[in-house]
C-alpha cells in the first residue's frame, strides 16, 4: 500500500514491532515528543508536515492495569481526551483514523462477543479506551480495532486453564495489518478462542498451570467472535 500511514504512539510496544515487521506499509512514526495527544496544535503540525492519508492511533496508557486504577486522571487523559484530540483532527483534514482498543470493552462473561454486542467494561482500562472509542465512532472515516493480543515469547511462567481468551501475538497483527485497514466500523482481533494456558503452552511446553478465581475484576470468558476478521482474510 503506497498511502502515507502515520503511526502515533512509536515508543510503545506494538509499534516498535510494526516498525520492525512491517514489509508491506508506508509508514511514519511518530513519539510523543513529536505528537503530544493532549495538544491539538501538536498533533495538526505533524498532519501537516506528513500529510498522512491514514492515520493508526497507538499511543495511549496500557500496562500495568493498576495504573487505570490508582492514577485515573492520566488513563483519563491519555485514552479518552488524547483520542478524543486526534479524532478532532482527523476529521478536520480527512484523515482516515484506526483506533487500538481492546476486547475488555466487552463483560467477559459469556464469551463469543460481537462487534454488535453491547459493551460492559470489567476494568478501568476497557472504560478508558471505551470511551476513545465514542470519540472515534462520531467520525465515519474510521476503524475501531478490539484486540486481544501479548508479546512473544509469552512472558509469564505461569497461566490460567479457566480463563478463555483470543491471545495472538504482535507480529499477528502486523502480517495482517494491510488487509484490515481498508475497513471502517468495528472489527474484532484476535487468535483462537482458547485458555491462556493452552496458548502460551504451545510455546512454552514448561509453562505452569494456574487458575484465576472468578470476580468482577477478573472474568473468566473473554472471548470474541472473529467472524467478521475470518471473512476479511479469506
């Protein structure tokens, strides 16, 4: 794809992988430094100056999970008002945007989540980038992206065999990055519905059990329907 991509976020993990892996897209890669979310003006002088015709929004407040608990403010401001930022942007010099979300927008209690399903937070992560999402789906020229995705190899020696989840790694993504981005809407990322254990295990044949116990912070089947990607990739 020759169109100009501007990558935010180029610190974080997923980008230094996409700038690593990626064959395919023309990427540019910004840091905060040189796109501060929290300041529109910052973020339309790199607009400007690239000239992106695409723009994927990976910069944000991730990991650890506790900082969206005992700092609020910062997940507030990072997730919800920085999104909100680049969206206004976007729009304004019709830019297609991608937003990363996640699939912790949805209850994880049933499992097998559409993208049409209605959306329940567990943590204040999913809350945070739940509400990037409202900004994002005001403007049409968009692609909410809900990923489930961890770093390879597997960091932990242990893993849950009770909680269901649709791990994939980051270079997943990326080999299949260019076939998603011409898409608009919502779409749900992801591997195969399976425990965390029987994911990492294929990687990590020493990898230990453990099982989570179940609490509102701590769901136990945060599985999604991949349909749609399954369609989109075949």
């Amino acid at each position: 794809m020759s169109k100009k991509i501007l990558v935010t976020g180029a610190d974080g993990r997923f980008a230094k992988i996409l700038k690593r892996e990626n064959k395919k897209l023309s990427l540019f890669f910004v840091s905060k430094k040189q796109c501060n979310i929290l300041n529109l003006n910052s973020i339309e002088k790199i607009i400007k100056k690239i000239k992106p015709k695409i723009l994927i929004h990976c910069a944000g407040l991730s990991r650890p999970m506790s900082a969206h608990e005992k700092n609020i403010s910062k997940s507030i401001d990072l997730n919800i008002i920085g999104t909100a930022n680049v969206t206004k942007i976007c729009k304004k010099h019709n830019v297609k945007l991608i937003y990363f979300s996640t699939g912790y927008v949805y209850e994880g209690t049933k499992g097998n989540y559409k993208e049409k399903d209605p959306v329940k937070p567990f943590n204040n992560y999913g809350l945070s980038k739940l509400g990037g999402e409202c900004a994002v789906r005001m403007y049409k020229n968009s692609l909410i992206l809900r990923i489930t995705m961890t770093e390879k190899p597997f960091l932990h020696n242990k893993a849950f065999t009770n909680l269901k989840t649709n791990f994939m790694f980051h270079e997943d993504l990326v080999k299949i990055l260019p076939k998603i981005i011409t898409k608009k809407g919502i779409l749900n990322i992801g591997g195969k519905s399976q425990s965390v254990y029987s994911f990492a295990k294929k990687y990590n044949k020493n990898i230990k059990k453990i099982k989570a116990k179940i609490s509102k912070k701590m769901p136990l089947n945060q599985t999604m329907n991949l349909n749609n990607l399954k369609r989109i990739l075949n």
